[in-house]
C-alpha cells in the first residue's frame, strides 16, 4: 500500500553550480519539497526509508548525492570540496527545479550542509530537521586547533593526510570498510598510537539488522566505482601547502562569525551516537546552548547509534513527519 502510494525511486542528473548532480527522486511533484542531504559514507540511498514515508504522506522527496559520491560528479582539485560549493550545489539545484523554499533534512555531514545552508539562505528554508550533529556557530579559533589535541589517532587527523586514509581502506574489501563505518558503536573515533581507524574499528561478526546485504551491495559498488577520495576531501585541511576543507571553511565564514540560525529547526540526537561525549557535545544540547544559537529550536532525544535514519528508521520517520505537520496545520489555519 505504501509503495502504491509513494511511487517508484525516479532517477536524474542536473546540471548545476559547475557539476552533474544525480538526485533519487520520490513522490509527488506537486508535493512540498524535502531535500534530504547525506553524510559520510553514505550516499542518497541512506535516505531511503524516509522517501518511503514522505512521499507516501504527499511530499516530493529528492535526495542528491553530494559532490564526490555515488553518480554526481568527483571533482579532482581538493579545494573544491568547501562548504560555499557544497550549499551551492544545493541552491543551485533549488533553481534548477524553480523550488523557491523547501524543507531540509541532513544526517552527519550533511547536517553540517544543512545547518549552513540555513546559515547562508534562509530565504530557501521553510524548517529543518537535523539529526547528530549540531550547530556550533564559527569561533573565534578554528575547530582544528582542538581537533590537533586529540593526537593522531584521531579520525579526522587522519584523513586531513592525502592519500593515508586510502592507503589504509585500500587493504580492505570495500563492503568492509563500509560495514566497520555502519556498525560503529564506540564513544570517540580515536585509534591507539601507531593505529589506523579502519584497522582499530571492527567489523561486524553478523550481518547488521537494519540493512539487508543487497542494500550493502548498493552502496559498495558505488564506492568501489568511487573510490573514497572525493568523500575524503570534505575533512581534509591540507596538502601541498594549500588550505583547504574544515580550515578553509573556518577562513571563510568570517562574515557569520558568532550568528545565529532563525529557521525553525528540529535537532535529533541519538543517544548513543559517536562523539557525543566529544567536545562538550551532549552538554551543549541539553543545557540549551544549541537553542540559544537556534532560536526557533525543538530537541528530540531518541534511542539509536550514528546511522539512526537507517537504524530507526520508524521512529526518525516520526520525528519528521510530526514536525513537518505543524507546518502543514499553520498554512491550513492561515
């Protein structure tokens, strides 16, 4: 009945912003839009549940695969992975298909995109819904700088070397470099001194209960197409002396140092999510930092590991559906 009512997964390309931007498409067209943005390293199909749901409910789903994953384009300079390119690709995308406002969605990286792109454009969001990771406005130094004290074991200091995380996936089979990433359930992405991350996570002993080993298959293959250096480059900070990823967003967002979000936003936050003890996460949350940095903010605490969207899906579904109906019940009552 809900596949009946949702339609198929529509497939297409868009040229935008410079690039080709494939976006998985479900549900009326006619439907208010929800732009559900991905993280690392997932692809559109991570959204896959929430399409079902959206589009059965009378939303237009459309879920791209950011630059450097899946069918969009994997730009070779690193410099271009910054997060003025990547909510580019976003507006720009929002003015091919003449969607003046929409409802916005983003998961780990791509809540980041998300939290920036209602930074940046406002005038482009009706709300959000925000899962993991919450919005720290710009500081007065740049998050590196803490990143640096946490030692090379460190995730993200690894992947800021060119080549090194590769090197290392590179002695894995790509569904299990992915698996170690999907099973995640550890409080910090820390390895010991001398230690890859990929080599200190752990795969899986049994298959993993939210995702069926054909849906495993569907993201392998595009990432051994691939490859994970277009991802990769979202968190790099440099490379042959040029600065670029995390430092270089930090450089750039000098004008909206200190701002605040006024978009209606809900912020999930999962309870046994990685890094929520990192960095004052947890405490920022639910002491009310976020929302005196995000006015217009509601929390949800909801059970569930880092890929929550996959891993509860019914439940994250909710959470969705029953913030976009407060909208939908104040345009009824205008």
């Amino acid at each position: 009945m809900e596949a009946q009512a949702a339609g198929e997964v529509r497939h297409w390309t868009a040229d935008v912003n410079g690039i080709s931007l494939h976006v998985a498409e479900r549900g009326p067209t006619t439907g208010p839009a929800v732009l559900l943005i991905h993280g690392f390293p997932e692809l559109w199909l991570s959204w896959r549940h929430q399409m079902a749901a959206l589009a059965a409910r009378g939303f237009r789903a459309l879920a791209p695969d950011l630059r450097g994953y899946g069918d969009s384009s994997i730009p070779a300079d690193p410099t271009a992975y910054c997060i003025f390119h990547i909510v580019g690709d976003l507006v720009a995308l929002l003015d091919h298909l003449r969607l003046p406002k929409v409802f916005v969605v983003g998961h780990d990286w791509g809540a980041q995109v998300a939290w920036h792109l209602c930074l940046f454009r406002p005038d482009r969001v009706r709300a959000a819904t925000i899962l993991g990771i919450p919005y720290f406005p710009r500081g007065p130094r740049p998050m590196t700088e803490s990143f640096a004290k946490l030692g090379d074991g460190f995730y993200i200091n690894q992947f800021q070397d060119p080549g090194r995380a590769e090197r290392a996936f590179g002695r894995y089979d790509v569904e299990t470099v992915l698996k170690k990433f999907y099973a995640l359930e550890i409080d910090e992405l820390i390895a010991p001194p001398g230690v890859e991350i990929i080599d200190f996570l752990q795969e899986p002993s049994s298959p993993l209960p939210w995702m069926t080993d054909e849906e495993l298959g569907q993201y392998a293959e595009k990432f051994q197409k691939t490859g994970f250096t277009g991802p990769l480059n979202y968190y790099r900070i440099s490379a042959s002396a040029v600065m670029y990823g995390l430092c270089r967003n930090w450089r750039l967002t000098a004008p909206w140092s200190g701002a605040k979000i006024f978009v209606p936003a809900k912020f999930i936050l999962s309870e046994n999510d990685v890094g929520l003890k990192s960095f004052g996460t947890e405490k920022y949350v639910k002491s009310g930092g976020l929302k005196s940095n995000v006015p217009n903010l509601e929390v949800s605490i909801i059970e569930g590991h880092h890929f929550v969207q996959q891993e509860k899906a019914e439940k994250v579904n909710s959470e969705i559906l029953s913030f976009l109906d407060k909208f939908a019940s104040e345009e009824a009552s205008a």
